[in-house]
C-alpha cells in the first residue's frame, strides 16, 4: 500500500473520531465527505478530494472507505452510508435501517413493566390495545411485555458503543440494576441531548425488531404497530443547523458555490416574497 493512502486512511479514521466524539452516532457520507475536503485543506492546500482518490484507484469515496481498515462501513437504502469507530457495529446497523413511528399504545403495552392482574392484547376489530383482567380469555394475540432484564442489556449494549468520554458514566449508571438503573439512565439522557436522540433512535430500531417478530408470529397485516405519521429521524433542528454551519464555515467558498441547490426549494422562496 503506498504511504500516500495509508496516512490518508489514518487521517480520515481520526477525522471519524473526532466527529463521532460530538455527534454520539455514526456520520453519514455526505457529512463527512465535506469535512475531509477540509481537513485536507487546512493540511496542505489540497481541496479535490475525488480527484485524490481516483489517483489511488477508487471509483467513488464510498469505494475508498469501504476499503478503510478499522472503521465501521454499512450502506443505507438509496445511494449514501454510514461510519463510525471500530467497535460500534451494533449501533451503526441500527442508524442505517429505516425506522417508522411506533404507536404509543404499542410502545407502552411492550416497553411498560408487566402488571400480573392484567394481560395485554391487540384487538384487531378496534386496531387498539386492549389491558384485559387475567382471569379472563384473551380476545386477540397476547403482548408479553419486554422484561426487564433484557431492557437493561439494551442499554448497555447502547452504551458499550458510546464515545469513551461517557462510555463510563453511562455503564456505571446501570450497575444498581432494578428501577434505579432505568432512573438515572433516562436522567442522564435528558441532561445530554445528543445522546439522548441517539439512544431514542436506538430504542425505537430495536424495539421495532421485537414488535416486528411478535406481528408476524400472530400472523397481523404488515406494519400494524406504525403510526400513519412520518418519524422525524432527523435531530433537533438547532443541533443539526450547528452541525451543517461548522462544516460549512471550514469548506472554500469556491468550493461551496460548486454545490447543487434542490429547485424546489428556490421556488419556495420565490413563492414567499
């Protein structure tokens, strides 16, 4: 491997670190390839990172970090992907599926905590939950809550792949075990933004798999948990206008007015004035 490409390798991992450091979730392409142009930039003067590339031999920039040692590389639906550390591939797989809106009375009747003196069942006729004494015959499939247990070693599993900066913080929260645990758990999320949209979205992919296996099992239509309104996967608006002006402010003006602006939204703006 020539020297070239292995210390820009190097450098693109740092690059991915550091981000990962202050986004708390693996980076999409389109995110990271403009601050690599920047980055390359500040380091000696060089802004055409595709044409880089293509002196290495690599088609494409998702060519060359697919072919990156020691990072996480995993495609998403359409044409872009996703990076993160090495070591992160449980929450990177989940960032890369598609996630709809669980409903809230599915999201309660599998996330809340079993009460023995009531079943939970899904009453096709009404397309709702229905909390029916035990004594009594279900009138649909029955809902077995997640336990416990296994809500907690999602948490750990989420925080085992956290930055290392709170990696500790967030483990050593869930050693009490019991109510404590999920307490200071949901405290220290709320306290801390970032991660907490990360852990929500993390939640919600992994819960939907288990919801998911328990419809097809029961034979119910697809998607009969989703809520007809679109998830908003996207972060809180002021975190992800941050995010896009910092990589912005490091990129060339030459380089940005190369940048392809969506008609739709001039027109938009024609529209308003």
């Amino acid at each position: 491997m020539p020297a070239e490409l292995e210390n820009l390798q190097g450098r693109v991992r740092l690059l991915i670190n550091s981000i990962y450091e202050k986004r708390h979730s693996p980076i999409p392409g389109a995110i990271l390839m403009p601050a690599l142009t920047a980055d390359l930039r500040e380091a000696d003067g060089s802004s055409d990172v595709k044409a880089l590339l293509r002196s290495f031999g690599f088609r494409s920039f998702a060519a060359f970090m697919q072919d990156v040692p020691d990072i996480v590389f995993q495609r998403q639906p359409g044409s872009d992907f996703l990076v993160s550390p090495a070591g992160t591939q449980d929450i990177t797989k989940v960032f890369a599926r598609p996630v709809g809106r669980i409903r809230r009375d599915f999201w309660r009747a599998f996330i809340e905590f079993p009460n023995p003196d009531t079943i939970r069942v899904y009453d096709a006729n009404e397309d709702k939950i229905v909390y029916q004494p035990a004594n009594l015959s279900p009138i649909g499939p029955v809902i077995e809550p997640v336990p416990a247990e296994i809500q907690l070693g999602w948490r750990s599993q989420f925080s085992e792949e956290t930055p290392e900066a709170i990696r500790a913080k967030l483990l050593d929260l869930l050693k009490s075990g019991g109510k404590n645990a999920f307490n200071d758990f949901a405290r220290f999320v709320r306290e801390h933004p970032e991660i907490g949209w990360a852990w929500n979205r993390y939640l919600q992919s992994t819960l939907t798999g288990e919801i998911e296996r328990w419809a097809l099992a029961n034979n119910l239509r697809p998607k009969v948990w989703e809520s007809s309104n679109a998830i908003d996967s996207k972060r809180p608006n002021l975190s992800k206008r941050s995010e896009i002006y910092g990589v912005l402010d490091r990129i060339p003006v030459e380089e940005l007015l190369k940048l392809s602006i969506p008609l739709e939204w001039l027109l938009a703006i024609a529209r308003d004035r």
